[in-house]
C-alpha cells in the first residue's frame, strides 16, 4: 500500500538498508509525542492468532479499554 501512495508504515530504522523500490524512508525525531491509537477488528469471532495480537496490542499500550463502534449507515464490512 505504502508504494502505491495508499498509505504509510512505521517500520524498523533498519529496513531502510534494503531499498525497496518506490519507497521513501525518513527517520522519526528522538522525542516523538505520544498519541491514541485504535485498533478495528472485523465483528466475528476472532482466530486466535488476532486474539493474541489483539491482546499484546493492549498490554503494550497500558489500556485495556475497549470501545465497540459500529459502521456508519451505507457503509458495510467486508
């Protein structure tokens, strides 16, 4: 997505070694802000590699909130 300009990556420092064709790396300032973070998950049940993820993701960020939003009218998953 990222080198079809659809989309950005956070990504190790060390990838930018590699050079990937229509990728552009800049490096992110020591003192980055912290900032929120949401994490969308289709409605069903999830597999249990999603559910270990999913829990890793809120351990790491200190939260364990969880907000369910459902779609907006006219828009459908999937």
């Amino acid at each position: 997505m990222v080198a079809s300009g659809l989309g950005i990556a956070l990504v190790p420092s060390s990838l930018a070694r590699i050079g990937v064709l229509g990728i552009s790396f800049r490096k992110i300032a020591d003192n980055i802000p912290s900032i929120r973070l949401a994490l969308a998950t289709g409605p069903n049940a999830p597999s249990a590699v999603l559910a270990n993820f999913v829990a890793a993701a809120r351990k790491g960020s200190g939260s364990g909130e969880r907000h369910h939003h459902p779609l907006p009218m006219g828009c459908e998953a999937g």
